[in-house]
C-alpha cells in the first residue's frame, strides 16, 4: 500500500494493561482506514518502546516528510501511571497527542466507528485495507479470528471487552484510538449496521463479530 501525499500519517499508541503497542497508517477520504504497520512490545519497557517506535517509523517511511498525527489512551492514570498516556508523551517525547475519553454507551460505541470501516466498501474497494508486512502479521491474525470476546452470559449477551488474555487487544485498542479520534463522528444505528454486514459477506474478509 502506497503512503497519500497531502493526507497525515497517523500513530495510534496504547500503553496497554499488558503490553505496550502502536499502530500506523492513513484515514483517507472515502472513507477509507489504511494499516501499514502494527505492533507490540514488551509492558516493562514503556518509554523504550516509544524510542524504538520512532526509530522504526523512520525506517519504515524514510521518504515521509508529511504530518503525523498521534492518537492515544484518554485514561492512562487508571492503570496505575504516575501520568496519562497524553502527558507522558508531551513530557518524555514532546509528542502532542490526540485523546477522546469513552462516550456514553461505553467502548462499544467507539467500535461501532471501527466496525463501520470493516464492514463498508468504496465501489469496489475495501474501506479497510492492512498491508502484508512482517510488522502487520500479529495484527492480522487478530482481524482473521483469533482476536476473541469475552464469553457471553445472560447477564451480557454481547460482550464488549476482550476475552481475559487475549494477546491482542492493547494492538486492537492502539487502533481504535487512531480512528476514533481521526475518523469524525460516526454511529451506525441499526438498520444501517445490518445493511453493510449483508454488504461485507461478498468482500474479500467477510466481516465476523469476534475480529474487531
């Protein structure tokens, strides 16, 4: 996949309750959601994941002289930090980055924006699109099924939190919080949810629940 020229790259980051990691890539007009890179580190070396992350993104796009943009986790201190995602990377790194805290209806609402992506298509072309890459193997893995919800119970039919383990959802969340703070408004009501799932089953991934 081919960088935009005139569009921002963009940085989503999550500190993560288990491992720190990072995603790349482009919010076109169409709209569209492009995945260059993905990735995880190691949750004991936060600060050093962030120094290795920029160096990377220097390898990867050694020709990018646009703007980038970063997005973050707008509830860092939950998670026992001594700062926010949003000004330990300002302080540490003098990176201003973008945050949106959870609106009312929980992540669940913020997935709808993800969704909308996944299940969507642009005449003929996905909305979604992930560069084969090496740094975007793990992340592919978790959208072709291996990414899993928690189990459901009569008291939460629909469960939006990932299943206790699930290696990846700090990458699924670094994600998220590049679209939701970059995508724009969108929140998809039913009737218009269940036209692009029809849609998504002749695509090239068909859309499943359990891979956002």
């Amino acid at each position: 996949l081919p960088l935009i020229d005139g569009e921002p790259l963009i940085v989503g980051i999550d500190f993560g309750y288990h491992r720190p990691a990072a995603w790349v890539g482009q919010i076109v007009p169409g709209p569209q959601v492009r995945t260059y890179r993905a990735i995880i580190g190691d949750r004991t070396t936060t600060k050093a994941f962030v120094h290795d992350l920029l160096g990377r993104i220097k390898r990867w796009f050694p020709e990018w002289h646009g703007q980038t943009l970063w997005a973050c986790d707008h509830a860092g201190t939950k998670r026992g930090l001594e700062m926010t995602e949003v000004e330990m990377l300002q302080r540490e790194f003098g990176i201003r980055a973008k945050s949106k805290a959870t609106p009312p209806g929980g992540v669940a609402t913020q997935i709808d924006r993800v969704r909308a992506f996944m299940q969507a298509s642009i005449g003929k072309e996905p909305a979604f699109l992930v560069q084969k890459h090496p740094d975007t193997s793990f992340f592919r893995r978790g959208l072709s099924g291996e990414y899993r919800y928690a189990d459901r119970t009569n008291q939460r039919p629909n469960p939006e939190e990932p299943a206790a383990g699930n290696a990846w959802r700090d990458v699924m969340d670094a994600m998220r919080y590049a679209i939701v703070n970059y995508a724009g408004p969108r929140r998809l009501d039913e009737d218009r949810r269940a036209m692009l799932q029809r849609a998504a089953m002749g695509s090239v991934i068909p859309f499943r629940r359990h891979t956002v």
